[in-house]
C-alpha cells in the first residue's frame, strides 16, 4: 500500500537526489503537527518512548557510533527502501548529529561519495550534521558495506 507522500514543506523534510523524501527531526521535541510518519528510526542510546506509528530503535549514543554498525546500516538500507511507499522519519535526541550521519549514510547507499554525502546533508538538512570524526568513518564503512546492491 502506498501513502501520501512527504510534502518538502513538512518541517525537516529533505528529497534525496534519488527523490526518495525522509524527515529528519529533534525527538526531544513534540512531533511536527501535519503529516505523521508511517516508519521511524529512532537513534538513541536508550530505547526511546514508542510512538503511535511502527518503528526501528537503532542503539547509538549521542556523539558516538551505532552499537551495531552493520545492524544500523541494514536498517538504513530498509528505511530507505521503505521511503519510496512510506513516510519514514529518522531521529534523535538533538536532530542533528546521529539523525544527519544517519541521513549522510543514506545518501552513501544512494552512491554518492562519504565527502559528497556530508556536504549535501549539511546543505539540505543542517550544517552541523555529522558532527564528529568517527561518524564520517562511520559513512566509510556504509560505503564499503556494498550500497544498495548488497539489500
């Protein structure tokens, strides 16, 4: 079943150069009013409250990489397959960091290369997105794991 799309004037909303529509957002903050998300990834070092849709928790502490690097990536790859049918919303505590690195790796596993990922999330989504050092090694590591060819 396919549903409404993202509208890219929902708060946090970025299109992919693939044109596949994710939102990005804070969870400490309510949820945007509008549109809800169908599929949430939520990152976090502590499993977050559930929400009222389906979701993911990615174990990942704030500043820090997933627990899990290769679970966090299959997931990503998921979610991002989900986006074509589904609203899918990745998060984390502050919106920025671990929800920009999670985005960056979404656009790796859209073949675009870690510098250029980084770039363009800090442009479309947040400046500091990908905060720290290891999380641009993390996008590395998404990079080798195969892109989207490995599903």
């Amino acid at each position: 079943m396919t549903v409404e799309r993202w509208s890219t004037d929902d708060p946090g909303v970025v299109e992919l150069p693939s044109g596949c529509r994710i939102r990005g957002r804070r969870l400490t903050h309510e949820t945007p009013a509008g549109t809800l998300p169908t599929f949430a990834v939520q990152l976090a070092g502590r499993r977050p409250p559930e929400p009222a849709w389906e979701r993911v928790w990615i174990p990942w502490k704030d500043f820090w990489l997933p627990a899990n690097p290769a679970a966090a990536t299959q997931i990503l790859r998921d979610a991002h397959a989900r986006a074509a049918t589904d609203r899918v919303e990745i998060g984390c505590s502050g919106g920025v960091g671990r929800t920009g690195t999670a985005l960056a790796a979404i656009c790796v596993l859209e073949e675009m290369s870690t510098d250029d990922a980084v770039e363009w999330v800090r442009a479309h989504y947040h400046p500091r997105a990908v905060e720290v050092p290891w999380q641009r090694r993390y996008l590395s590591y998404v990079q080798r794991s195969g892109g989207p060819a490995s599903s």
